[in-house]
C-alpha cells in the first residue's frame, strides 16, 4: 500500500492550500472534505494526475460449473 498524505500550507495572509498526495480518484477529495469545511470555503481545486487514475482494485469472477 503506498503512503497515503495530506498537507495543510497556510501562507502569511491565511490563505490554506490542502495538497492530498498517494490516494487515486475521488476518494482525494473524500478525504479532505471535513478538513476544506473547517478551513472555509474552496476558492479554487486543481486535479492532478492522480485523481485520473484508475483505482487498482482486484476482481474476481466465480463461475459455478455443473
């Protein structure tokens, strides 16, 4: 399982950045939601590369053969 982290950068006029690195997908802004609520409200949010990226997830198909 890789590093799940979120970083908070408040600058000098109190403006906060939340940065989310190591979570796929829309589960980033899941994840942050409580955390953008406290702060206030979302000026702006940019996507990366990993909010695109497919969720690896294991699939398994059973067949029952008669």
């Amino acid at each position: 399982m890789k590093r799940q982290e979120i970083t908070v950068t408040i600058d000098q006029d109190g403006q906060a950045t939340v940065t989310v690195s190591g979570i796929d997908g829309p589960a980033c802004q899941a994840a942050t939601e409580a955390l953008e609520q406290a702060l206030g409200t979302v000026r702006s949010r940019e996507r990366t590369s990993e909010y695109y990226r497919a969720c690896q997830r294991q699939a398994s198909t059973i067949r029952r053969i008669r």
